[in-house]
C-alpha cells in the first residue's frame, strides 16, 4: 500500500510547528490536514477519514489526553501518535495506556517522527491484512456450515418407493455427495494452510 494512501491529521496549536511537520510529512508521501486545536480536529475527523492522528499533549481548551480519548470513543482503529515536552512523559506514559499508539519526545529530529509514523502504517497494514484473513475464514466457514447441513440433509430423511424399500432423499441442486466431500476437504486445507494471523 502506497505511503499517499495513509491519511495523517496534524494537531498543533504552535503554528510553526504545525506548518513544519505538514512540510515534512507531505514529502513523505502522505496526504496531510491541519487542526489547530483538538475541537477542530475531531470537527476534521467527524467530516473525513483519517488513519493517524498527530496531537501536541499540551493544548488549550482540549489537551492531546482528552483528544485521544475522543478520538477512540469515535473510531478505535486510527492511530494516535502524541507529541509531548520532557517535563509531561509520565502524561505521555498515560496516554499509552489510554490507547495512543506511541509518544515522541520534544525536541525530537524529523527523522525520529518519520520512523514512529513508517511503524504505524506497517501496523496499519497489518491491520487490514489480518481483517482480510477474517473475512476469508467467516467465508470459508460458512461454506463449510452449508456443505455439513446439505450432507445431514441428505442422509437423514429416507423416503419410501411404492414397494416399501427407503431410500436417502435427494436434496434438489445439491453436488453429489462425493463432490461435497472434496469441498469440505478443500475448505479444511484451506483454513490449515491460511498463515496465522498477527496480533495487533
């Protein structure tokens, strides 16, 4: 997945800052917005999907801590990364525990930010691999679920002939029983040969 593909949310009321880190990220290869303040942006975040947040901790009217816990009551799955002076790490520590994805320390070196971010498009990435995963598994169990019930089907109910003889009911549309047997083997190599799946 493309760098240009990941949206970042920069949230700084310090508008050098805010400016430079834009710079920078843009050139990145990421498409960037710009909240001054944490209202903004979660008014930015309500309109438009973002997949990472960058939030200074220390802000007026609403701090990064309060931002961040906004942000996962709205949309678990974005990524917030805050930015955070010396004198506030043990805030910072907080935030982590609170759901932030990971802090960077002022002053820091651009490189320093464009390694935290490239780590949390790589989880992102992760993210929607193993949802992927999710998604073909539920198929191929439900496939499955249809095959069992079809065979049950099949060799439960057993109507007679006018001799008086049983025989097994055939389900209408239904594959021969050999030819579900080779699906039902086939949907289980599938599932035990699907790469397991990659915590978050």
């Amino acid at each position: 997945m493309a760098n240009d593909n990941f949206k970042i949310l920069i949230t700084d009321d310090d508008g050098d800052l805010r400016e430079l880190l834009t710079e920078a990220v843009k050139n990145w290869g990421y498409t960037v917005s710009v909240a001054k303040d944490g209202e903004e942006a979660l008014r930015k975040l309500r309109m438009e999907r973002y997949d990472i947040v960058i939030t200074d901790l220390m802000m007026p009217v609403m701090d990064g801590l309060a931002l961040l816990k906004r942000i996962k009551e709205l949309d678990g799955e974005i990524l917030v990364i805050i930015i955070t002076g010396y004198a506030t790490i043990e805030t910072a520590v907080k935030a982590i525990e609170a759901g932030a994805y990971d802090y960077i320390a002022k002053p820091f070196r651009l490189d320093e930010l464009m390694i935290v971010i490239k780590n949390a498009c790589e989880r992102l990435r992760l993210m929607l691999q193993n949802k992927g995963l999710l998604d073909e598994l539920r198929t191929a169990y439900g496939e499955i679920s249809v095959l069992k019930s079809a065979l049950a089907q099949q060799n439960g109910p057993r109507d007679q002939n006018d001799s008086g003889a049983s025989f097994p009911a055939v389900q209408k549309d239904a594959p021969p029983p050999q030819k579900q047997q080779e699906y039902l083997k086939e949907a289980d190599r599938f599932i035990r040969t699907k790469p397991a799946l990659k915590s978050n």
